[in-house]
C-alpha cells in the first residue's frame, strides 16, 4: 500500500511538474504572441504613415506634371514667335538690303539672285525705291 500511495504522490509529483512546464510554456507563449502582437500594430501604423506620405506625394506630382506640361507649352510658344520674328527680322534685313542695292542701281533680277527674292516682290522694291527716269 505504502507503493501504491509513493507510486500515486510520484505521478502526482510528476502530473504537477508536467503541468508547471506546459503552464510555463503557455505562459511564455502568451507574452511571445502579445509582443509580437505589438509589433504588429507598430508595423501597421507605419504601414499607415507612410500610406499617407505616398498619396501625399502622387497628389504632389500630379500637380508638378501638370506644371511643367504648362511651361513646355509655353516653351514650344515662346520659340515659334521667336522664330517668327527672326524670320521676319530677316526679311525686313532682306529688304532694307535690297532697298539700298536698288538705290545704287540694282536691277529686279540682281535682287533675285543676290537676295532670293521673289519676282513681283523685286520688281515692286525697284518700282517704289528706284530711281526715276527724267522724262
């Protein structure tokens, strides 16, 4: 009987123990799970912030695309006037040239050859600014 009472108090024994470290390991369990839990939430927040921060960021370069479509345009217009008006700037050259050749006795033709004007255009020139026959 004295056996079977040590056989009883040593499962017993050994059921507690057993019990303890599985309590023990449960319970390490648990705050592993809270703590990784935690973490968790922090990634999550961040996850959030920087959520945040990249709309923030595509609404900002929707704006900035925007913008610099804008001063392309502009760009493109600006530099066709500007070549309008050296274009002209080098027509109106052309003819004060031409006046000038006309005035020392060019004729409609010189003017066509030397300044790569245009038939009626030389023959005006040398009509308006020639000079006049007595007569």
């Amino acid at each position: 009987m004295i056996m079977l009472e040590i056989a009883s108090i040593t499962w017993i024994v050994t059921s507690a123990i057993a019990a303890i470290g599985v309590g023990s390991a449960l319970l390490m369990l648990v705050v592993k799970m809270r703590h990784q839990g935690n973490k968790l939430a922090q990634a999550k927040q961040q996850i959030d912030a920087l959520t945040i921060n990249l709309t923030a960021l595509c609404a900002g370069s929707v704006g900035a695309n925007k913008r610099i479509s804008r001063l392309e345009q502009h760009d493109r217009e600006l530099k066709s006037r500007q070549d309008n008006i050296e274009s002209r700037d080098q027509h109106d050259q052309s003819y004060g040239e031409a006046i000038q050749m006309v005035r020392h006795g060019a004729s409609a033709s010189r003017l066509t050859d030397e300044l790569g004007l245009g038939n009626h255009e030389a023959q005006l020139i040398v009509r308006l600014h020639g000079m006049k026959k007595a007569g």
